[in-house]
C-alpha cells in the first residue's frame, strides 16, 4: 500500500478496510516527511493508527522521506524518473551522502513516533546504485524495485535478489489506465497460478477513478483463488531464508 501518510489517512483507511475484508496483511509503505501540505510529525493521532496497524500484522515499510524527486543527480537518471515515477522518484539519482542524510531524516521522525521498519521501497521504485548503498549503510533490511525484493543484508552473496516478482499497478488518468487494469488482473492470476512472487500496488489516487478499486480487488482474489498465500514483504525475506 503505497504513499501511507496523514495527507492520504482517508485513502488508506479505505484500501485497509478491504484488505481486512479479504482477510489479508499488508505491506504500508510510509512517507514521513512533508507531503501533500502535512508531515507525520505533526500527526500523532496517526502514528497511532500506524501502530495498531503494525501490532495486528500490518508491515511498516519507508517509502521515502518527502516522495518529491530534487534536482540532485545526472539529466539522464532524472529524465528517467521523471518518465516512470512522475516526478516522484525521490531517490533515483541520489549520491551516498544525499541519501544517507533523507534517510536519517526519515528514521528520526519514525524513531520519535514509536514506528519501527527494516524495509525501504523508493518512491517509483527507483533508487541509484548509491542509494543502495546508504540503505545497506543504515542498516535497512531489504529494498524493493519494479522486479523484486531485494535482500541488503551483508553476506547475502548470490542470493541479494531474494524473490523475483513484477509490481502490478495502475497508473490512474494515463492514456494506458484501462490496460494497465487488465494487465494488473491477468498478471495477478498467471503469477499465483506459477507459484510466483504475486505484488500489487494500491495507490491512494486509484480510489479516485472510476474502476480501479473494483478491478484491483478482483485481481487480488483472483490470485487467492489461484494458490496465491497473503504475506508483507518481511515475510517474503524469512520465507526465501528458511
């Protein structure tokens, strides 16, 4: 579930009521820092919603501190981000010191508010070399891309890239939003029905298009329907290590 932030606590509270409803955890990937006009920290009641979403099985991910791509990095890289991510690929072109500093920064509003994560998913999936580097740095756990999870633990060796598995999302106005729909639950059923790594993305702003939640519920039971076992991307790390 991503862009979890006070800006979107009605969006979120809404995809969270479904996924009860199904029966399923989620993985809630958290911006902390300033967006849509609010930030966490000036959120208390929030931090405490995050909290009971934790301790029921709920994963909290960090999903970026401000989700706000800067003019930081090389005009290739940026022009990429800006192509996929829309202007959201906050740590797509990033050096160490840059990431390391909007990681801090993320941390300490995290730490503060009593919320607790080992994972990172880059805003737009997209994240430089070196900002791989300052999460393995920081101590984070895991990263996640367009085609995976990735495993940043020190001597994960061969094994770095623990699951393979395409994020399933839409891409609500774009001239491709009906497609991208179709894709989501065809994918969703062929991924479950192989025994694969089965994810899909739910974005606050899907809420807002005609469809889009009926289409991403169907795709999820579409895959449970097909074997598919609910799990947070914690999960999938402990499972890939056992």
């Amino acid at each position: 579930m991503h862009d979890v932030a006070p800006a979107t606590a009605d969006e979120t509270a809404r995809w969270c009521a479904d996924a009860d409803a199904l029966g399923i955890p989620v993985s809630l990937l958290v911006i902390p820092g300033p967006w849509r006009g609010m930030e966490l920290s000036g959120h208390e009641g929030y931090a405490e919603v995050l909290r009971e979403r934790a301790a029921h099985g709920d994963e909290l991910v960090l999903h970026g501190w401000c989700h706000q791509a800067g003019p930081e990095g090389g005009a290739v890289r940026r022009a990429v981000g800006r192509a996929v991510a829309r202007g959201a690929a906050e740590f797509a072109a990033l050096d160490e010191a840059q990431a390391a500093k909007r990681l801090d920064a993320a941390r300490s509003v995290l730490d503060r508010l009593g919320l607790h994560t080992t994972g990172f998913t880059p805003p737009g999936w997209l994240a430089s070399p070196a900002a791989e580097r300052a999460l393995a740095g920081a101590g984070f756990r895991y990263t996640t891309d367009h085609f995976g999870v990735k495993d940043l633990r020190p001597g994960a060796g061969r094994a770095t890239r623990a699951r393979r598995g395409f994020a399933l999302s839409h891409r609500p106005g774009g001239t491709g939003e009906r497609l991208g729909a179709a894709v989501l639950r065809a994918g969703a059923a062929w991924a479950a029905r192989r025994r694969g790594l089965v994810r899909v993305a739910l974005h606050p702003d899907d809420l807002h298009r005609p469809g889009l939640r009926d289409d991403t519920l169907r795709a999820i039971e579409g895959a449970l329907k097909a074997g598919a076992r609910a799990t947070t991307y914690g999960a999938v790390l402990d499972a890939a290590a056992s």
